[in-house]
C-alpha cells in the first residue's frame, strides 16, 4: 500500500502517530478490522474509488489502517443523515479494501484512494477502540462455471458495451477494460460500480454473493439505464433536427436554469457567473490571459455546482482576477527625498547608499529601461532588508518579501500544476498578489540558502526570474499563461556568495556590507535600538535610560558581531530589568550606567586578550573572513625536540595546512638571517595551532600571520600586541593579495587593535573601508615577508626594530 507522505513525515519517527492524533493502540484481533462507513456509495470488489471523510471516528479509523498498513473495511449506512452510526446504522455486507494513497487538502480536508479486494460479513462490533471495528467473516468470490452463468456474462458483456457507446463523449479505454474482463464476478461488480444507481440497488448487488443471480441484478438495471440512453440519445438528435445553432443554445441554457431552480441553485450560480464575467473584463489582463479566463469561465458555467472541478476552476479564475495586471501610476523619484529616506532608516553605509540613489536616478530618468538586480551581501544585522524597505519607500512602491531560506522544490518557485490537489501558484506570483501592484518592490531573502532535491533545482526556476530578457514572459505553472514581472523590482539578499550557483550570480549586482565599528554601533543603538527596545518593553524615554558609558560597554564587552541583533537583545535585557524595577514601584525611573551592568547583563563576556596572547615569541594575530563577518584568530608556534616534523591542529583545512608547509619553508631558508642553525630544523618539531579547535578553518589568508610566528619563535621576538595581519605567501617571499579586507579590517577596528599588516596589492579596497575604521587604524603595506617580520617584531622594547621596506599609511 502506498502511504501518505505528509502524514507520516512525522508518524515514522520512533513513537510518533500519524498526525499526532492517536495514543498507541493495541492490535486488532486476527478476525477483526476497522470500519470507516460511508453514505451514498458502494464500493465493490476490484474497483478503485475514492472516499471523501469527515467525522472524526472515519479520520481515526483511517489514520489507524494507514498507520498498521491495514485494510479496512468499507460499510454503507442505513440511513445517510445519521452523524454517529453505529452497530445498527450499518448494513452487515461491505468491501475489505486496500488504502492505496490517503490525502489531507490544505482546506483541512481527508481522502481515501481505496480499491476493493473482496466482500465480507460483519458478525459482531468489537468495542474497545476510538472507531468502529468488528470481527468479520470474509465471502470469497463463487469460482463455480456453468453454462447458464457463461451465457449471462456474455450478455452482461454485450449491454455493458452498448451502455458505453450511447455515453456521450465515453473514452475508448472504457470499453477495452470492459472486453479485458474475463471473470464473470468482476464484470457484474465494475458494472455495477460505475452505473447510474440508487446506493440501495448497489448494496443489493454487493450482498448478492451467487453469481448467477448477482448477473442477474445487474442485468436487470443495466437494461433499464440504456433504455433512459437511447431515448435520451433520439430525443437530442430531434432536438438538433429541427433546431439550429442559436435556437438549441438557448434551449440548453433554459433547460439548465431550469434544471438549477428546481435544485435550488439556479440564482446563485448565475449571479456568480455574471459577477466573475464583470471581474475578468475590469482586470485588465492581456488578450491571451482574458481569452484563456473566458474559457475557463464557460466550463465553470456548464459545471454542476457539486463537481469536484467546480471549485478548482472557480479558484483558478480568483487567482487570474485577483492578480494586478495593470501597472498604477507611479509617483516620480525624488532622489533628495530619497537621500533623507535612507540616513533616516540607516547609519553609516555610505557606499551603499550612494550606489541605491544612483539605481534610482537610472530608474527615474529611464523607468522603461531594465535596471540591474541588486543583491546586498552580508554577515545577519547589518540592515539588507530593511535597505530593501527603505528603497521602496524612496520609490513609493509596495514592498513584499519572499523567504528563499530553505526552498528545495523548484515548484515553489513555479508553482504546481492544477491537476494536483491543492495545487497553488509559486512565491513569486503569491507575492504579487500579496503586494497587489506589478511593479513592487520585491525582497528575495537568503537567495544563498536555496537548496536542490528530488523536485528540481530552485535555484534553476530564478533564472527566469532574474533575466530581464526573459521574466517578461514568466509562465507560472499553476497559471499556464505568461506574466510580466520586468517592472518588479528584485532585491536579493545573501550571507555568502559561495553558494549561490554562478549562473544566478551573474545575473544580479553584487553590493557587499561589511559589518559596523563599535562608533557605528553606538551610533545605531542610540538613534535606533534604545528608542526601539523602550516602545517594545512598555516605557517611556523618560523611566528609563542607558548612559553612554554603559552602551559602549555593551557594544564592547557584552557583544562581538558584525551587526547588531545581539546588541538590540542586549539592549532589551537591561531595559527589561528597568521595567521590573518601575513595575513593582521601587522606581520611578531608572538610569542604567556603565558599573550596573554586572548586576543587569551578567560578567563581561568579552575581553582584550591580544596583548596577554602575543607577550610570548611565537604569538602572531591573524585576520580571517567569516559568512558572518570579519574576526580575529591568533596564529601559535612553538619548538620541541623531535625529527623535524610540522605539527598542525585546530582543524586547519588543506589550505591552511599547506600555507603552513609554505611558511615554515620559507622560515627555512631565512634561518641565518633569524641567528638560527638550520641545523636546528632536524632535531626539532614545530608545532603550529590555531585556537578555537572545534571551528574549521581554510584559507591561505594566514599565510603571513603563520611565517611572523614562526619568526618571532626562532628569533626569540614578539609580536607587537596592536597589529594583526593577514596575506598569501609565496615560497619567493611575495605577499599575495587575498579577499575579504573590509570585513577583516572592520573586525581588527572592533577588536581594539591599531595596525594591520596588508598585502600591497590590497591598496585598492583601502577605498572600501569604513571611514572609522581607516581613523583607528595604522596600515602597513606588504611587499615582501621581510617587511612583514620588519613591521611585527619588536626589538624588546615593544617596538617595531625597523619598517624595511613596509609602506605605512598613517
């Protein structure tokens, strides 16, 4: 039996039921199965039919069967208005059945995909469980052949065709499995299954074991149903005779309303047929859309309201109505007013915002032109999609976010199919919807974190999304008609590039954010975290107040980020701590200095440990690149006897492992100019670490901090306490450009250190720096590991011996 998917991705794990919804129950006895009853519907031996339930005890029995991979047993009631039938209500004949697929509809909706396997007889309800079970006694098929039940299959055989061909518009297929019968038992039940019967005349026939006279039931009804065929059949083609084209339409339609009045429906539906007629003529849709919505329309109109397609059609049109084909008048850029949008909502970010106003110049001065997709990446906190809100409040657009965190079925992004139930356009026509305006602005969040599985690749589906040559057309595929989604304005946001396929990445420009400098944090929190957390937690700025010193001890000691979300948790804590003070009348307001905030926030959590960690020759301070922001990392050697091995731990990758290899070569062959025998090399080992051994590290970044430790280890010098660095190193001594300088930059501003060592051929992201952290910091230039050791070491006095050939930037 095949199971359902969403109901037991969580009923497999170990103790788990499906759904959630039953206690472990005991087993059944071996002559006992469950019972779900049904109204209106008989289910037959070796057909396959679906089951809609509703009552609670139907769910339970169902869940149960799925859940054992059981069988149930399917039972007609006596009487249909019954809610809680019981062992009377039912009839004592009924199917056993395979569940072969058990659906849940997001309307909250359960359905079982059954096929009948054989007939059975109730001989009494079991009580003990949540839903109907009963021992049974199963009626096998009567396999006995005679001449008179040959004869009656063949003439059963015979009508069942003939019934098929006065059918309109029957498939073909119909009357293949009709021939393909062979057993005269599964003939009278197919038969049976699908005619037009009373469920009274069907129970008839299944609790009909003898064959011969079960054919005979059958037979007997089947006669009488091609009879109603062949009259209905010459009454339409006279009807067609005598009547041309327009006469017979509307003979249909008042044949139908008529037929709509008398089952109480009529006014209704066409009220609701005329009401989507006038929807769809004022949604402005293109003339391909509209066509395809008017033809929707009329399959609606000739549908029974009780068809399991009316409310599919009925949705899919809401979907094509609700959608905003028309593009509103847009108000005009400002770009002064955009300018005092984005210092109101964000500090600093200079670049950033120079590069969003001049996007909005180019949207302004060319609106039909396609405008580069942006994408702001960053470590979390730094503020990309609030940037996204701020831009659309400079552009007077909706703004609408789509979450791509964690999307791995390219059908969210395409949507399904509406053969499907429960079928839904994808994110990106729901957004717009959502948005109501085709020209929003649209936020496509953690575009990094798309992940591909079984269903297709998401990361695929947004190429069309983000092509301007190609999202004119967009085709969702619940909509299957095209979308234009060039005036959408797409803003991604990501932590990390590495991820994102290239092919996607080349669609979008790419704008870094680094992470804020304790200046900047403090700036933040004063003009936006404070007055933030003070609404959040109920006061007024004048119960409560954080002092200057305390926010920069905050920023400093208490938080160590590229953003600042802890910060504003930070921030909230000591607030919090105020509001119980004033709540329980011990205060009427309360000011919160630097010396409360061991009694508020705990003991400082952070410190300045690079002075205590390089006061020893084979310290050297590194910087290195996260996906969340820039940070420092302490390089440590240190000699032992041995046979000259290099030692390397603290979860080093390959890369990381060579600069190692690479640097302690390097070391080598400068050995006479440390005052070391390289001699030395053969009878030791050096034992090289990166603290922090449970993060993996990787990168050739730390190939000059590695070669200064090792130098300062051999030569017996330390290494300055305020200067971090960071290069590749080459085996001719060439310090090698690397990536990630801002973010490191920043990170060596945050730490509290003063220099930084950088690769020469690094000068040209010195542009890219923060303003802050260029006024805190001394930058050395490397050319050469000789400047490196030169700039670092000092002569045992604190102090560089000598900048050799260094270039220094004040």
């Amino acid at each position: 039996m095949i199971r359902n998917e969403r109901l037991f991705a969580a009923a497999d794990a170990p103790g788990a039921e499906p759904g959630g919804a039953l206690p472990p129950l005991p087993p059944l006895p071996k002559d006992a199965i469950v019972i779900v009853p049904v109204r209106n519907m008989v289910l037959f031996p070796g057909v396959v039919f679906p089951i809609a339930i509703g009552r609670p005890v139907s769910i339970a029995a169902a869940q149960e069967a799925v859940r054992t991979q059981a069988q149930i047993g399917v039972v007609l009631q006596r009487d249909p208005q019954v809610d809680e039938p019981g062992a009377d209500d039912l009839h004592k004949v009924g199917t056993v059945a395979n569940v072969v697929r058990y659906v849940t509809t997001p309307d909250g909706g359960h359905h079982l995909v059954c096929q009948g396997e054989e007939r059975f007889r109730v001989v009494e309800f079991v009580p003990g469980w949540p839903f109907l079970v009963a021992r049974i006694i199963r009626l096998p098929e009567p396999d006995a052949v005679s001449p008179a039940i040959e004869a009656r299959f063949l003439s059963l055989q015979s009508q069942a065709l003939e019934a098929i061909e006065l059918l309109p518009q029957a498939p073909p297929e119909m009357a293949q499995a009709v021939r393909a019968i062979a057993a005269p038992g599964a003939l009278a039940d197919v038969t049976a299954a699908y005619m037009d019967a009373r469920p009274d005349e069907k129970q008839e026939i299944l609790e009909t074991v003898d064959l011969e006279a079960r054919m005979e039931k059958v037979a007997r009804l089947l006669t009488h149903r091609i009879e109603v065929l062949r009259l209905s059949r010459e009454i339409g083609q006279q009807t067609k005779a005598a009547l041309d084209e327009r006469q017979r339409e509307v003979l249909l339609r008042e044949q139908m309303a008529a037929i709509q009045r008398q089952l109480g429906e009529g006014e209704g539906k066409a009220e609701e047929i005329a009401e989507l007629s006038e929807a769809i003529a004022k949604a402005g849709m293109p003339q391909e859309v509209e066509e395809q919505a008017r033809k929707e329309l009329r399959r609606l109109e000739r549908m029974p309201e009780a068809a399991g397609e009316y409310g599919m059609i009925r949705t899919y049109l809401d979907w094509l109505i609700e959608l905003p084909w028309t593009i509103p008048d847009e108000p005009p850029i400002e770009i002064a007013e955009a300018r005092r949008i984005l210092d109101e909502d964000h500090f600093g970010l200079d670049t950033i915002k120079r590069r969003i106003v001049e996007y909005l110049a180019v949207r302004k001065l060319a609106p039909q032109g396609k405008a580069p997709i942006l994408c702001f990446v960053g470590p979390p906190g730094v503020g990309k999609t609030s940037l996204g809100q701020s831009i659309a409040r400079a552009m007077g657009r909706k703004f609408v976010r789509v979450s791509l965190g964690g999307v791995h079925d390219e059908a969210e992004i395409r949507g399904h199919r509406r053969t499907y139930i429960g079928a839904l356009p994808g994110n990106i026509i729901q957004a717009i919807r959502k948005a109501g305006a085709r020209n929003c602005v649209m936020m496509l969040d953690e575009i990094d974190k798309l992940g591909a599985g079984i269903h297709g690749d998401p990361s695929a589906a947004m190429l069309e999304v983000l092509d301007p040559e190609q999202n004119a057309t967009f085709r969702d595929n619940y909509l299957a008609v095209p979308f234009d989604l060039s005036r959408v304005v797409f803003i991604a946001t990501a932590n990390m590039l590495d991820t994102i396929p290239g092919p996607l990445r080349d669609r979008m420009e790419v704008i870094s954010l680094a992470g804020y400098t304790d200046d900047e944090k403090m700036q933040i929190a004063r003009r936006y975290l404070v007055p933030r957390q003070l609404e959040a937690n109920g006061l007024a700025a004048a119960q409560a107040e954080i002092d200057e010193e305390a926010l920069r001890a905050i920023v400093q000691h208490y938080t160590r980020e590229a953003g600042v979300r802890n910060l504003e948790r930070e921030i909230g804590k000591a607030l919090r701590h105020a509001a119980v003070r004033i709540a329980e009348g011990s205060a009427a307001a309360v000011r919160i200095g630097a010396d409360d905030l061991a009694a508020v926030l705990g003991p400082l959590r952070f410190e300045n440990e690079v002075a205590m960690r390089t006061s020893v020759p084979g310290v050297a301070t590194g910087l290195a690149w996260t996906p969340v922001g820039g940070d420092i990392l302490f390089i440590e050697a240190t000699r032992i006897p041995g046979s000259g091995r290099l030692i390397l731990t603290g979860q080093l990758g390959e890369v990381m492992r060579e600069s190692a290899q690479a640097a302690l070569s390097l070391v080598k062959s400068r050995a006479e100019s440390f005052g070391v025998d390289p001699k030395l090399f053969a009878d030791s080992d050096i034992h090289i670490h990166v603290p922090a051994g449970a993060t993996p590290k990787d990168g050739p970044s730390a190939g000059v901090a590695m070669f200064t430790a090792l130098a300062s280890l051999l030569s017996g010098r330390t290494v300055r306490s305020d200067t971090a660095m960071t290069g590749e190193i080459s085996l001719r001594g060439l310090v090698l450009p690397v990536g990630g300088i801002k973010e490191k930059v920043v990170a060596a501003a945050r730490a509290g250190l003063t220099r930084v060592m950088l690769p020469a051929r690094n000068r040209r992201d010195y542009e890219e720096i923060p303003e802050q952290a260029r006024a805190k910091l001394e930058f050395v230039w490397l050319e050469r590991v000789d400047d490196a050791v030169a700039a670092a070491l000092s002569d045992g006095t604190g102090e560089a011996a000598s900048s050799g050939g260094a270039k220094k930037v004040a």
